[in-house]
C-alpha cells in the first residue's frame, strides 16, 4: 500500500515538471507523407474481343444477331449508268433510305450492317440481312458483303423484284460469290455462283431474261502453264435457277476462238518442225521425255509456251461453246490420237462444274 502511494506521488511531481518546463521530452521524428503522382498516360482500351462474322445462311429472330451496328451513314442505294446498264425496276418496288440503313423490296426489308474500322475506307466485316413480317429472316456475312446494283429489278422476267447480293471472303482474289434471291410470296435463292471476277447481267437474245456473263480463270491441273481467261454464261431456267448455259449463247466466245486459230496457224507456219506437248504439271520434278522436249523448244523460243498454251484455251472455248467435236479435232492436229483423247478428257475435268448440263 506504502509502495503504491510513492509510485502516484513520483508520476504526479513528474506531471508538473514537465508542465512547468522543467524535463524537456524526446522530440518524435515526423516524417513527410510521401505524394502520390499518378500516371498520366493515356488508359489501355476495353478488349472487346475479335469480331468474327460467319457466312451462313441462317434462320434467326432478329438482325440484332449480326455482329457489329447499322452503318454510320445511310446505305448506298443501288445505282447504274443511264442509257447504258440501268435495268427496268418491276412497278412495287420501293428503293429508299430511311434512318435504319433500310431498303423496301416488295414485302422485304433489306438492312445493310457494318463493323466500322477507322483504318479501311469500307466495312471490312460487314452483313446484309433479309427480313419479312412472316418470319423469314436471312443474315450474310462477308468481308465485305454488298447489295448488287441490279437488286430491286425483275432479272428473271416472272414480274417478280430480285435481289442481288456480292459477297467476298477477303484476301487476295479468293473467294467471291453472286447470290440471287427472287422476293416472291416465298424467299427464294435462284443463284450461287463463286466466278473468279464480278460479272455482269445482260439480256443477250432479248426475251427479257437477263443471262449472267461471268469473267472466269482456267487452270489446268494437268498441263503446267496451262490455262484460260474466258468468259461463262449462266441462263435462268424456272425449276432450276440460273445454270451454266454457254452453248446457247456461242458468240459470246466467238472473237476468243478466232483469235486463238489464227495465233496457231501463224506460229505453226514459222516454226513447222516445232512439236506441240503438254507438260506435265509437275514440269521440274523428274521430267519425262516430253517434258523435256517442250523445255527445249521453249529455249529456243518465247512464243512456243504462249502457242502450246493457245491449243488448251482454244479446247476450252470449243467445250464451253458446245463444240466438243472442233476440240477433239485440234487436239489430233496437234498431238497423238491417244494423248489427244487423254488431254480432252483433262480439260473436261478442269472446266467441271461450268459446262452445259
């Protein structure tokens, strides 16, 4: 009890010499609170993911489905040339911008979609959608897809509008396509065609169906070197759609074959003991007598190429052009009978899937 009233007594006169200045504490070191700079530099964006866009032809409840907005501006209505590619659009149609991007083709709405990219002046990933009050819905993608400067005008002459889509996959030449819906009671796809370059709608004997003339490359895959820029026409038939049909219309490579005759009649007359051979398509790797001796001619002449390579385009032609007997011809003239027969039946399968049925 003693010990604990000494203890109160020596803390208490502490207090009071401490009050009348009489013990000096221990200054407490104060440091300076370290200020934070935050960055200035400009945020990293949101990543939102790689837009991919499928090319399929699917039903879906509503445009929302497609990847990406409705374009920024209105969309580019169809248009053509006056008095040169201008078509005849049937008496109900409605072509017309309204604020959505959209075009009125009979009972359908066509809307076009885009992906918006500052770094290409078009719509790198871009869709058109098809859409009717009866439920059908038809969504496209492309890189780009676009609306064919035909739509809205009767191709097929049954006093029904159609549609014309243009559809590319991007990168280099591979791969476009020519889709053609007839906006009936029924959508219905009469066209689907992949030719190598945009062709062009034509009515070449004036029945008021229009024929697709389409630009196509030929390669061959057995002739190295070996190939064809011609032209394919497609003709609408009403069960069928529109069908390879170059047969019928025959002039359209006429100027192409007489080219190509008179380029081999003059070659052969200047160089008469020149050999005519297809080479094969693997010309370097262990190359067969033949191929050697086209190797050889070819040295000793620029043109032997261009002339060898005039017989298969001219087969081409023929074949297309519903002349199988011209083709086989020139091919005897020119080769053994059993390699002329060989090389026929080469160039058939090269030009599978563009000739007349």
């Amino acid at each position: 009890m003693l010990k604990i009233k000494i203890i109160s007594i020596i803390v208490l006169l502490a207090i009071i010499l401490s009050a009348c200045g009489a013990v000096t504490p221990y200054p407490t070191p104060t440091m300076p609170s370290p200020t934070l700079i935050l960055p200035t530099t400009t945020p990293l964006p949101t990543l939102t993911g790689t837009p991919t866009i499928t090319s399929t032809f699917e039903n879906t409840p509503t445009p929302e489905t497609v990847f990406g907005y409705p374009t920024p501006e209105a969309a580019e209505v169809p248009t053509c040339v006056p008095m040169m590619d201008c078509l005849k659009l049937t008496p109900n149609i409605q072509r017309q911008d309204i604020s959505f991007n959209e075009l009125y083709i009979g009972k359908y709405v066509l809307r076009s979609w885009c992906n918006v990219d500052s770094r290409y002046d078009f719509c790198p990933y871009s869709a058109i959608t098809i859409s009717s009050r009866d439920g059908q819905h038809i969504e496209i993608g492309g890189y780009p897809v676009w609306l064919g400067k035909e739509t809205g005008a009767d191709l097929t002459g049954d006093g029904t509008p159609d549609i014309v889509i243009n559809w590319w996959s991007g990168g280099g030449m591979c791969c476009q396509k020519i889709l053609l819906y007839e906006a009936g009671d029924k959508l219905k796809k009469i066209m689907d065609i992949g030719p190598d370059h945009v062709g062009t709608f034509t009515d070449l004997n004036g029945d008021g169906t229009y024929e697709y003339v389409a630009p196509e490359d030929i390669s061959s895959s057995f002739c190295y070197n070996c190939g064809a820029f011609t032209s394919v026409v497609y003709e609408y038939q009403p069960k069928l759609g529109y069908i390879p049909a170059t047969d019928k219309f025959k002039d359209v490579l006429s100027a192409d074959i007489k080219e190509g005759l008179n380029f081999i009649n003059q070659f052969t007359e200047q160089n008469p003991n020149m050999l005519f051979y297809f080479p094969d398509i693997n010309l370097y790797d262990n190359p067969s007598a033949d191929d050697k001796a086209y190797l050889k001619y070819w040295s000793e002449n620029a043109d032997y190429s261009r002339a060898v390579n005039s017989v298969y385009e001219l087969v081409v032609n023929y074949l297309l052009a519903g002349q199988q007997s011209n083709g086989q011809k020139i091919l005897n003239k020119y080769f053994p009978s059993d390699k002329a027969s060989e090389y026929l039946l080469g160039i058939k399968n090269d030009l599978q899937g563009l000739l007349a049925p």
